[in-house]
C-alpha cells in the first residue's frame, strides 16, 4: 500500500539521519539520507483534481520537508509525512501540473540540527520548505528560509513571530484553541476551572490563549496562585502532586494541554486519581490520533477543541478518511496527517497559479494571493496578519463510535476572526 511504502521511506530517513549524525561528529557534511521522488505516476485512487496541468516539459518542482525521524515528535513527523505524499499520490506525484520532487531532511532533537538540515534543503534546490515539527526549531529555521526568500509551510502549532513574509503555516496559532474553546466553558462551567499545560515554548501558548480569553469573559481560575500551571519539566511522569492540587482547588472543571507520552501519561493518571469525575477538557491533540489508541478507555469522556474532526460531514473528507485508513489499517487520520495533505494541498494550488517554470519567489507570491482553500476540514484561508488558517473550530468528546473510541464531533465553535 502507499502508507506502508511511505512509512518504510520515513524508517529509512531515520536510519539513514542516524549514520549522517555520526559522520558529522567526525567531522562529515550533512547529508539527507534519503532520496527524492519524482513523477512516479498516480497510483490506486489518483484523482485530477481541480488544478490544471502544466505543459510537457514542465520544471520538476523541489519540496523539501523537513521533519523528526526520532525523539519526541517523530510520530507527529511520520503523519505528516504520509499525508503529503497521500496527497501525491492522489494527484500523480504532481503539483501544479508539475513533477514533484520530494527531499528530507531530519530536524534532529535540537534548533541546531534544525538548521543543518533546511540548509541541506536548500541546497537540494527546495522551492519550498514543509516543517519542522517543534516550535523552537521552526523559530530558528525561519531566518534562514527568509533570507533567501523560500517559502516556509508550518503543520503545527506556530507561536506569534515578527517577520513571517516567506512564513505560512496550514495549522493554527499556538493561541487558537484555548481561545476558541474558552466561551463554551465559559458558558457551561459554574465555578472555577484549573489550567494546566506542559512547560515549554507552545505549552505555555496553548494554555495562554485559553486564560486569557477566560478570564476576560469573566471565568475564574482555579489555580491557587491564580494563574496556570505548568509542569516541572517537559516529559513529567508522575502527575500524583499536581492532580492533587486540583483536587484541593474545589475545581469545577480542568482544562489541560500537552503533547505526546506526556499527555498519554496525564490522561490515564487523571482517570484513576481522585478528581477523575471533574469534567477535563483539553486542546484536541491530547487526544487526537494514535494517543488516543496508548491512553485507551481513560480518555472516555475527554471533551476537547480543533480545527478538524475525522467524523466532519463532507465529501471530500469521507474520502479523505477513506484513503487513509486503507493506508492504516484502519486508523482514522489525525490533525497532522491532515495538515501535511493540506500543505501538498496549497503548494499545488499555489504552483498551478505560480506557472509552469517558478521559482520560490513567485510561489511565495501566488501563496499570498490565494483566497479560499477547500479542505477535508472545510474552506479556510489565511489570516493576513499571522499568515495561519481563519478556519472553523470543533467540539469533540471521546465517545465509543461503532467498536473502537473516536474523537465525536458534538458542535461547530465559533471562527477565530483575523
């Protein structure tokens, strides 16, 4: 199947990121590891689409993703990555009418390594970069991708940054989802709620956009000092102290933020503690794909916000579910698989728009004037002012859905303004 093709692919990037790693610290250059793709025609389930072929002879056009292969992130990577080459594979390996040509690179586990590898990429001849995964490496790769003037796609959460020109993201602010979930909490909670979220760079963002907004409606913090709480460290195991902070605040509610075996952690020790009957609500992605498979019955009743649900009611996304699960043994696609099949998604609309022969610059420009983009999560378009999506947000509530739990789509919130 293409998911399992792809998958050994990533495998092989880890493999080969690793060999790379110690050829480095010999002294070595940095090399990819892996090879790119080009053209290799539409596979079972290509579609058209709507965007027009370019004429024969088209330049190939060089899309570089830069992804984890390992570490804490490399399970949101491996989505990512198979949603944009789900998305290549559903068009003829072709964007913008043009043969797709696809190079990684790994992240790494560090800034630093972040930027070896889009400077790899770019000597590949990317015209456009996807990734990375974590949010201080995407601060960092982003000067360097400005500076020579090459777009940069971002799948996850993006934090606020000054200068975003060659900076697109087909995700959400970091800020988003606590702000579009805070009036439905607002409104539904009688008493105080106790926040609490994972202690880094985007944890504390998550959290942020939750309190803010809250409060400001009039919401009162549980938390004894009156402010969120964050985790002693990033990858906390035992949350004994903290759930019983939130049993000693009277809470009504809690809403929570983390990533990762972090929130599998949190999820199945909130079950068994004693605030386990306190309603918990979350950002979407402590219980969005396969962490919602490790945390199993403790997330029943999980009630959490995103911009995409795998039960949203349209045609193009039952196809889109389709797709995936034929890939994953039945696996429902999760917010990152969605978000690497939307960034082939733009990329293609915006090379179609660009023309056959553009560059980066041009493709930067046609993504610029792009209005609505249709998705398997619904029309979105870009903010002016952050460059990521002004999209509709979802309810949800971990619920048993046929024989295995889902994350059930309970009502549309509102949409963020610009």
């Amino acid at each position: 199947m293409a998911g399992g093709r792809r998958r050994r692919a990533f495998a092989a990037l880890a493999l080969a990121a690793a060999s790379t790693a110690a050829a480095a610290g010999c002294g070595g250059g940095w090399n990819s590891g892996s090879g790119s793709e080009a053209g290799a025609g539409a596979g079972a389930g290509a579609a058209a689409g709507t965007v027009e072929y370019a004429p024969a002879g088209a330049k190939p056009l060089v899309v570089g993703l830069l992804l984890s292969a390992s570490g804490p992130y490399s399970s949101i990577a491996e989505d990512v990555n198979d949603g944009f080459h789900l998305y290549l594979t559903q068009h003829g390996e072709r964007l913008g009418g043009r043969p797709a040509t696809v190079a990684s690179a790994d992240e790494g586990t560090a800034a630093r390594d972040a930027t070896i590898g889009v400077q790899h990429l770019l000597r590949d001849g990317a015209q456009a970069i996807v990734g990375p995964i974590s949010g201080t490496s995407f601060e960092a790769v982003a000067p360097i991708t400005n500076s020579v003037h090459v777009p940069l796609v971002g799948v996850v959460a993006r934090p606020d940054m000054s200068d975003i020109h060659y900076v697109w993201n087909v995700a959400f602010m970091s800020t988003d989802p606590g702000t579009a979930i805070a009036p439905y909490i607002y409104s539904h909670i009688k008493g105080p709620v106790y926040a609490i979220g994972g202690n880094y760079p985007g944890g504390w963002e998550q959290i942020r956009g939750f309190t803010d907004y809250f409060t400001a409606l009039g919401g009162q913090l549980a938390n004894a000092s009156g402010r969120a709480e964050f985790t002693q460290s990033e990858d906390t195991t035992d949350f004994t102290s903290y759930l019983a902070a939130i049993k000693a605040s009277g809470a009504k509610a809690v809403y929570c933020s983390f990533t990762g075996m972090e929130a599998v952690r949190f999820v199945q020790q909130y079950a068994m503690s004693p605030v386990r009957n306190v309603p918990l609500f979350a950002a979407g992605f402590v219980t969005d794909g396969s962490l919602l498979t490790l945390e199993g019955p403790a997330a029943a009743n999980i009630t959490s916000v995103l911009d995409y649900s795998p039960d949203v009611d349209t045609a193009e996304n039952r196809a889109f579910v389709s797709a995936w699960s034929a890939g994953h043994g039945g696996q429902q696609p999760s917010v990152y698989a969605l978000t690497g099949y939307d960034a082939a998604a733009l990329l293609d609309e915006a090379a179609a728009k660009a023309g056959p022969n553009a560059g980066a610059e041009a493709i930067n420009a046609a993504i610029a004037a792009l209005g609505r983009i249709d998705s398997p999560r619904g029309a979105w378009q870009f903010a002016t002012a952050t460059h990521a999506p002004i999209q509709k947000w979802y309810l949800r509530r971990v619920q048993t859905d046929g024989t295995s739990l889902a994350n059930v789509e309970l009502q549309e919130l509102a949409t963020l303004p610009d």
